[in-house]
C-alpha cells in the first residue's frame, strides 16, 4: 500500500465514506452477464 493510500484511508472515517469492496459492487454485472450468457446459449448450440 502507497503512502497516499494510507493518507486517504486516514480521511474516510471522518468524512462518513462508506467502503464497499469490489466484489460486492461487482456481483450484480457478473450476475446479469450470466443470465445474458446461458440465454444465449440456445443459439450458440443451434448454430
């Protein structure tokens, strides 16, 4: 961790941030990037 990120995270209490990680903001896209997949697949078996 830079000295910079630990400037920024010194801050984040005192401004209220709210922290949310990348794999929780992430999930919902992966979620629907499944779905668009598996009803796409009809099409990909078919040809």
């Amino acid at each position: 961790m830079g000295r910079s990120r630990r400037r920024q995270m010194k801050f984040w209490p005192i401004r209220g941030t709210l922290v949310i990680p990348d794999i929780i903001c992430n999930a919902p896209g992966a979620v629907v990037s499944y779905f668009e997949w598996v009803q796409g697949l009809p099409i990909l078996l078919l040809g």
